[in-house]
C-alpha cells in the first residue's frame, strides 16, 4: 500500500509504500477510492510541523513543562533523545475516507465486503478502519459527495449542542469548509445565518448557501450587523467554527447573543474569557468534541461497544449516518465546496495547493491503482544484504516508541543481524525499518517465523499478544527475547511453560533448544551490576526499599486494562519484583501486599500499593509502586540496607555507599537502565548457550507478579 506521511521535524509530506494492515478485531479493510485533504486541521499540521523548535514550544507550552520535569530527573540527554525521537515520528494525515471494503473481521456482522463506506481512515489507498468509525454509503450519494461525510459531522455536532429550533437566528464565525457546512446543516433546520469572515471568496458561498454575510475585511462590523440580522433581539446562538489564537471570537460571540444564548466552539480559538460578557446574560457556553459521542472512547471506537440509541442517540457512527441521508436527500451541496483534484500519486502539489492558498476548500485525492499493488503484506528494504552464518538474526514484532527507540538500536548495536521487522500497520515497520537498516517491512507474523534464516525474535507487542507470539515463536524454533511482562495471566503462562518444555524435550534450562528471555534491563544496568556485585560478598540477610514515582495513567489506558495491558503491576512493576530478586539472590517464598482504595468508589488502585517479598535466605523487601507523586520527584530510587552498610540508588544516574570500605559513590552523566547491556547479555547468551536470566528464575518472576498482583486486587 501507499501512504501519506507528515515529517513532524520539518513539516514536509511524502508518500511512502508500506505493507498492507492487518486487519484486527471489530474493524474493515478499506480500498480507498477517494480521500478529502481537511484544509483547517492539515494545514495547522504542516504549519506546525515547518515551524521552529522555538515555535513548536511557544504552541505547545503544557509539553515545554513536561520536558522540564523530565530534564530534572533523567538528565538533559537522556530528555533530549527522548524528545527528538518523538518529533522523528511520522504523523500519518486525513481523516476523510471513502473506499469499498475488501474484508471485515470475523466479529463483524454489520458490514460486508464489498459495501461502499466511508470512515476516518487516512490518505493511504488501503486503511483499516475500526466498524464504529465507518458508515454504509446510500446508492444515491456520490464517492465525491460521501467523502465529505466525517468533516461534515463534525458541523453536525456543533448544531447538535446548539439545539436550533425553527425560525432561530444563528452566526457562524469562520466560513471554512466546517462553517460552510455548519451553514447548511443550520439552514436544513430552518434557522435564519449570519456569516462572518474575512475571506471574501469563502462568504460568497456562504451566501450562495442562504446566509448574510459580514466581512470586517471590508468594514463590516460584526456586532452591530449581529444586532440587526436579530432585530436587536440578540442572536440565538453562535457556532464558532475559526482557527485564530485571538480572543475576539469568544468575546463578540457573548456581545452578540441574547439572554440565555448558546455558544457552540467547534473550532480552535483563545479562551481567555470575560466573566461579565457571560454572567448578566446566563449565556451557555459548550466545546464541541469532533464527530461526536464515541470520540476518544476506547470502549466505542476500538473494542466496538455501541451506545444504546435510546440513551445516547446521536453517536459518531449515527451521526455520519444522518450527514450522509442529508446528502442523499438533496439537503446538503458539497458540489461548491471542492476547490481541486490531485492524483493521490501527485502528493506535493496537492499540499502545495493546500499551503500556498488560503482560500483552498475541498482538496480530494484520487486513488486508482490496482487492488494487487496495494494488498502486498511484506516490502523490501535493503536490496542486497547476506546474512553471516550462525549470527543471532533477528525478527521484530513491533515497532512503538519504545521498542523504536531503544531496543531495535540496542540489539543493532549488541551485534544483532535485522531481518524483518512486523508491525500491525505497516507504517512503522517502514519508517523504523529503513532507518535501522532491516531487509524487510511486514505485516504478516506467520511469514516471519516460517522464514529459515530468522533463528531469534523480538517481541515488543501490546502485552495480551506476547504469550501467543512467545509459544508461536517457541513452537517454530526461534530464540525468543518478549519486551515484559511474559504473560498477563496465569492461564497463558502456564502454556508458555508447557510449550517451552515441549521444544526443549529435557529438563528446564537445558542448553539446547530454543532459549526464552524476558526484557528485564535493569538488572543489567552498570549501578546494579556494582550493586550485586558489593551484595554478593556479604553473608547476610538483605533488607530492601524500591520506590516507583510511576506517574499517573488514565484508567482508560490500554495498559490499565486487564484484558489488555494486564494491569500496571503485571505489566510493570514485575521489572522491580525481578530487580528485588537479582539483588537478594534467592527464591521469593512469602508475597503480601496492600493498594490504596478510593474513599468514594471503594476501587482498588492498583497502581498505587506497596507489595512485600520474603526471600529464602531470609532477606526482605518492600516495592512501594506510586501514581500519585510528583512528576518533577525521581522516577526510581532503589536502597538495601544489610549488615552495618546501605546502598542508594537515585533514578539510575548516582550510586551512593555508606559504610562499605572501598566504595562511596558510582554517578553517570546520563540515565542508564540497561537496556543496551540487555540486549548485549542477551546476544551473547546465544553465542554460548548460557541464558543471561535462568529460565527457571523468569518464571518465578512472573508467577510472583501475577501473584502479587491477585493479593492487590482482591481487597
């Protein structure tokens, strides 16, 4: 497939070719016939994406702090990669989708292959795109007209709030494509509009479509026009559909309205309000949220999850529904709307048009290549490459920021040879592939582990895919080495264990067959080598303190998800239950532990309790694993106490001793967690055929964390 691509660092656009999406649960693939260039949203991108650091930072002042906390507690370098890393992300554009679809999920009932739909899907002729975010295309609607349907439903929404009634008069500021279409979704109600712009050409159709006009350009004055459109009534309601930093929209809005008016922001404006422009006249202010209810729910849009039409009638599916009707019944006329048509191939003029005239509109993208050319699972990278004989080659499933950013580098650098490097989307598998210098971009795993010369992969996947692919892995022959946690629950990690049995047809730990490593780094980072190492000469018990400052999480997050993520504790914390146990050097035998409980919902607060281990040898430890810190206090502070002498470890930058002879402090200019010592551990591993972590030990580990997290939970 092809896709659209920004470069977040210089704001360039490309096309790019990448392998065609898996298709997941809940979701549609999507062969594109035709997309629409969203000229407000992507021309703010590519500004945005052109404008300095500087620039970037003044827009962006709420991220400035959050580099500022992270500078005063992992080091300006280590913030510094992090943040180049992040603008070194492709931003994939469009959100205005129109295609047939090629193949739906099993779980789907709905649709079917074959139907014409339209969804948020991206510029790419191929998308996957989950149901919810798609609608069936009446016979009657045109691909040109439908594919105005997302964009226009987030007008739509803005009416919704509004609540127009018959005979109400309306503004609209701002005669974008949104406003335009704000204007004839509001005439369709049979409000009377007032249109107010600078931009002579874009009133000229908002007049075409039935309503007055105002241009302060030309001498307009907005209130006074505003005050006799009402009959001095005052307006009914304004729906702000601008993109402007200034105040004034909000403002004039409020000195527009009547008593008990409505205010409706659909677009991006400054907020600093005047209380008394509101409070005299009871005016009702609401921010409109895109396309409607659904939006950002991950119950909805990705696990598919409808709202019940007799609670929540008007969803965002429902609402591309009622947009499209509207089209099909003559109600609405995008006809004017479209400004000009590229090629989907000819990217760089259409974004020309799009940036060099402000005046653009309705930008659609015409796509035309085969379906054959567009469905290819697997791309090349590199066109001549050979493989070293009995090297570690590797296979990677994921390519997120994290596994983009250090491991696919740190196992590179440890002596890795890349093979292929499978992703869901495709996308990443691309950009981080080709920046790696891996022979192929894929979407399909099977392909992977059926090829000969891969012997080891690297899963770095959302957590509730890692025990499949570590069993599909195993049962195939490869190395495995799974981004933590092993398994999110008991079920799957005894199958592990089973699978890993079954391969290696010897006891557990044998040498031979298949060798399985968990991505526990910390334990290799320099300060706790030296730790283990002082610990190892001393004949004692050890008492231990690990505490986490691991930042809040929404609830809705995938990681908070049992299902998903398995919880923070399983899909975190385990790092540090693993850590305890390298440091003490002995079998976990007791677990307690103890979350914090909300006073009004009596909720269990996974991610803020404190567990305890109690080791064979007698030492104990306590991991205190918080979300509600400070983000500007250290990440993680590790301390052992054990036979007159103490050991503090500050956020992996300074080591101190107390009372070891020989031995006060070990600092670092930059954070070091380990994760390039992992993967080196690990590479090496195979050359010699000695894991880096007993298996057995990885297994103790993630029963002890399942365990641990059950006793939090069951409070």
């Amino acid at each position: 497939m092809k896709q659209i691509l920004q470069d977040m660092a210089s704001g360039e656009t490309s096309i790019i070719e990448a392998p065609a999406p898996v298709l997941s649960n809940n979701s549609l693939k999507i062969l594109t016939n035709v997309s629409l260039i969203s000229a407000g949203t992507e021309r703010m991108l590519v500004g945005f994406g052109k404008a300095s650091y500087i620039d970037k930072a003044r827009q962006q002042p709420e991220k400035v702090k959050m580099v500022l906390d992270k500078v005063a507690t992992d080091g300006l370098i280590t913030t510094f990669d992090a943040v180049k890393s992040k603008l070194a992300q492709p931003l994939p554009l469009g959100y205005s989708n129109v295609g047939v679809i090629q193949e739906v999920s099993p779980d789907v009932s709905d649709f079917k292959v074959g139907d014409r739909v339209v969804s948020n899907g991206a510029h790419a002729d191929v998308v996957a795109v989950k149901k919810n975010l798609c609608a069936r295309i009446p016979d009657e609607v045109d691909d040109e007209s439908a594919v105005f349907t997302v964009v226009g439903s987030i007008g739509l929404q803005g009416v919704r709030l509004a609540q127009p009634s018959l005979g109400e008069s309306f503004v609209v500021i701002g005669t974008g494509l949104i406003g335009l279409l704000t204007i004839q979704l509001l005439r369709a109600n049979g409000c009377r509009v007032l249109a107010i712009d600078f931009d002579k050409g874009k009133l000229s159709l908002a007049a075409q479509f039935g309503a007055e006009i105002c241009n302060p350009a030309s001498g307009g004055d907005p209130l006074s026009h505003a005050a006799s459109f009402s009959r001095d009534r005052g307006v009914d309601g304004v729906i702000i559909t601008a993109s402007t930093q200034s105040n004034d929209p909000v403002k004039q809005a409020a000195q527009m309205c009547r008593k008990r008016g409505r205010i409706i922001l659909v677009g991006v404006v400054g907020l600093d309000l005047d209380r008394r422009d509101f409070y005299e006249k009871e005016i009702s202010f609401q921010v409109s949220c895109s396309y409607g209810p659904g939006r950002y729910d991950t119950s909805y849009e990705e696990d598919g999850n409808d709202y019940p039409v007799g609670y929540v009638r008007w969803t965002e599916q429902r609402n591309f529904e009622a947009f499209l009707d509207m089209l099909a019944a003559g109600a609405i006329d995008v006809e004017p709307l479209i400004s000009s048509r590229f090629d989907f191939t000819n990217t760089s003029e259409a974004y020309e048009e799009l940036t060099s005239n402000g005046s653009a509109l309705g930008i659609l993208l015409d796509y035309d290549s085969a379906s054959s050319e567009r469905l290819s699972r697997s791309v090349k990278l590199v066109k001549n490459y050979e493989f070293s004989a009995g090297k570690p080659i590797l296979g990677f499933i994921g390519a997120g920021n994290y596994a983009s950013r250090i491991l696919i580098p740190a196992f590179e650098k440890a002596g890795g040879e890349l093979h292929t490097l499978v992703t869901a989307n495709g996308i990443n598998s691309i950009v981080h592939g080709k920046k790696a210098g891996f022979l192929y971009g894929s979407t399909d795993v099977e392909a992977m582990l059926e090829t000969p010369k891969i012997n080891t992969v690297v899963i770095a996947t959302q957590h509730n895919s890692h025990a499949k692919y570590v069993m599909d892995s195993l049962n195939s022959g490869k190395n495995v080495w799974v981004e933590k946690p092993l398994a999110i629950d008991r079920d799957s990690l005894s199958s592990i264990e089973t699978v890993y049995k079954n391969v290696h047809e010897q006891p557990i730990n044998s040498k031979t067959g298949p060798q399985l490593m968990v991505g526990f780094n910390r334990r290799f980072s320099p300060q706790i080598q030296k730790m283990h190492g002082l610990l190892s000469r001393v004949d004692a018990p050890k008492s231990l303190i690990i505490t986490v400052n691991a930042g809040f999480i929404p609830k809705e997050h995938w990681t908070q998800d049992p299902l998903k993520g398995g919880g923070r504790i399983i899909g975190e914390c385990c790092h540090f239950i693993d850590l305890m146990r390298f440091l003490v050097g002995a079998k976990i035998v007791s677990i307690s532990g103890r979350s914090m409980v909300s006073n009004s919902s009596r909720q269990v607060m996974e991610d803020r309790s404190s567990i305890t281990l109690g080791f064979e040898d007698g030492s104990f430890g306590t991991i205190f694993y918080l979300a509600n810190g400070a983000t500007n206090f250290p990440k993680e502070r590790v301390e052992v106490f054990t036979n007159g002498k103490v050991l503090q470890l500050d956020n992996f930058r300074k080591l101190k001793g107390f009372g070891w002879k020989g031995f006060k402090k070990m600092n670092l200019w930059t954070q070091d967690k380990g994760q390039n010592a992992c993967a080196e551990a690990f590479i090496e591993a195979l050359k010699t055929g000695v894991p880096c972590i007993p298996v057995d030990e990885i297994f103790e580990v993630a029963h002890a964390t399942i365990e641990a997290s059950d006793i939090l939970l069951s409070q």
